[in-house]
C-alpha cells in the first residue's frame, strides 16, 4: 500500500498531545473484540488514507465508513517520522469527539484502528521491532483506537532488509507484535503483508527457508491478515483459482489453501483487493465476481472476509461491498 502526504513528526505530535487535550478513559469493548476476532459473518475492513476525507471533521468520514458497511475502518499511515494523511487527521479530532465517533462505531459492531508502516515506510534500521511496535501501540491507545494494523513491506526477496537478515526479519517483526500486545493487551493487532511473504518453513518460496511471516505468525500470533493480493503481477490472484487454491508461477505456493497448508489458519487469511481498477497496478477483480469467488472458497472452509483498498467516499465503496456480500 502506498500514498503518504501531510505528516507531524512523530515526538512532536505526541507533545502536541499532552499539551493541548485531557485524556479520556478509553473505551475498550472486550465483548466486540471476541466479535472480530471469531466473526460470525464476514469481517470488511477499510483503508482510509488521503482520499475523500472530510479534512475539516474527519471523523465524519469514519462515520461514513460505519454507514457503508464496513466493520473494520483502518486509518492510513502512522509512519516512524509521525502520522500522515488520515492518521495525521485523526490527530486534529478532539478527544471527546473521537471516543465519540468510536462509541458510535462500537454500536454499530466496527471497530477502528491505525495502519503503522506502509510502502513509503522502512522503520527496520531506525527502530527494533520492539520500539517500533510499543511507539505505534501507544498512539493508537492516545488516540483512542482499537487497533494496529502493521503494513510492513520493502522487504527483499529471501525476507531479508538492509541490515537484517531474514531471521532477525522474523524476529523484528514478531518483536513488533509482541510489544503492541503488551501496550494493547486484548485490542486488535492485524498485519498487512503481501501474500508472496509466506511461504512454507524450511522451503524455497519467495520468503526462504525462514518461510517468512509463516515464522512470524508461529512467534507471535495475530487477530488477522490483511493480505494484498494485488500488485504482484499481471494475471497473479486474479481468478478463484490463483486466489484460493493454486497461484501463479510468479509467486507460487502463495494462494490461500497454500498459506493455510503452512499452518496459517483459514479464519485471519482475509482477501485484500483494490476498490478500483486505478486503486492498483494489478490484482483488481470486479466486485461482483469477487463475490462469486468468496462464495465458492467455502467449499474449501473459507469464510473469513475482505480488505478493501482503499477509500474513495460512501457510495463509492458502499457500492463495492454490496456488491461483493
């Protein structure tokens, strides 16, 4: 995923923080969380990034979100410098006015996290994972969200980057979750990878021997995947089979059966697609043969949901999901 535009660096924003608002309690709805963690109908979640915001009352496009459908509302990007786009929005909302807009959420069954990292964003060599993952679970638990949804990318072929190697890439990033867990406790942790970073442990896909966030996810669970199955290719994860049951010879051993084989479970692999054709480079099914997919994957214990990228305005993606459910 891509796109970052206004930004507040990061300690600043903090400062901003305690200087100019009176903490709230946060409003933590155990009940809900259990709700997206085992789902009992799908989970459809959201990127709002720079698009169709209301820059002058932000939440009122997260409410706009909530009416559209969606249950899981992800605000786009807190980078290692500071938010950006409608992270950095997020932060001109009034403390009362966004427990407000979250209570509204809760009612309605959706929740409301951050997404920390991004492809603008390589935060391997300025934080540890552990860093990383305390500083960005407690500016969502600031803000009064839900969640984090890491978006780690730039990673190399082999799941190694610059200055790590693909072992130390594994342990970052389980380091990364561990800590937002201990910050968060029972909040919602996803990550956002690219389907091509899993792969069997001790293979030879695209991630290594390490078998990338196959590795991971074994060191440190999370509530679910946001999976990007676009932007890996022309004519990859663009039919039901490439999706769910056999990729293609890009990125092989990648599709969801696949990931699942490598002990992934079937209910946190989620279906990320783009909204609109122009919303990637490759990858884009039509909404309603989307659906016809989804609806054929059950045959195989499939269920769990979709991640759409990204947000345009209400009726734009209120028109993409009914049209996938």
């Amino acid at each position: 995923m891509a796109q970052t535009r206004k930004i507040i660096p990061f300690f600043f924003a903090l400062i901003l923080f305690v200087h100019s608002t009176t903490a709230l309690p946060r409003l933590f709805n155990e009940t809900l969380y259990e709700q997206i963690r085992n789902p009992s109908s799908p989970l459809k979640v959201m990127y709002i990034d720079y698009q169709g915001i209301n820059w002058n009352a932000p939440q009122q496009t997260v409410q706009q979100a909530v009416q559209a459908g969606f249950n899981v509302i992800i605000l786009s990007f807190l980078l290692g410098s500071g938010p950006a786009d409608m992270a950095e929005a997020w932060t001109q909302v009034s403390q009362s006015d966004q427990q407000s807009t979250i209570q509204q959420a809760h009612q309605a069954g959706a929740i409301v996290m951050v997404s920390a990292g991004g492809s603008t964003d390589s935060p391997y060599s300025t934080f540890s994972g552990s860093q990383y993952g305390t500083n960005a679970a407690t500016w969502a638990q600031d803000n009064n969200l839900d969640g984090v949804d890491f978006d780690m990318e730039n990673l190399n072929q082999g799941f190694t980057v610059a200055g790590l190697s693909a072992q130390q890439t594994v342990q970052w990033l389980a380091d990364c979750t561990s800590a937002a867990r201990s910050v968060l406790s029972n909040a919602i942790i996803s990550h956002a990878p690219q389907a091509p970073y899993f792969g069997p442990v001790g293979g030879n896909l695209w991630p290594g021997s390490t078998g990338g966030y196959t590795a991971v996810y074994k060191q440190a669970p999370v509530d679910f995947f946001n999976l990007q199955f676009y932007n890996q290719g022309a004519s990859c994860y663009e039919d039901y089979n490439g999706i769910f049951t056999s990729s293609c010879s890009n990125f092989p051993g990648t599709s969801v059966q696949q990931i699942n084989s490598y002990g992934i479970p079937m209910n946190v692999i989620l279906i990320g697609k783009p909204v609109l054709v122009t919303d990637a480079s490759n990858g884009y099914v039509p909404p309603a043969t989307l659906g016809q997919y989804l609806q054929q994957a059950s045959s195989i214990g499939w269920s769990s949901g979709v991640m759409g990228w990204v947000w345009h305005d209400q009726q734009t993606n209120q028109n993409w999901i009914d049209s996938i459910y």
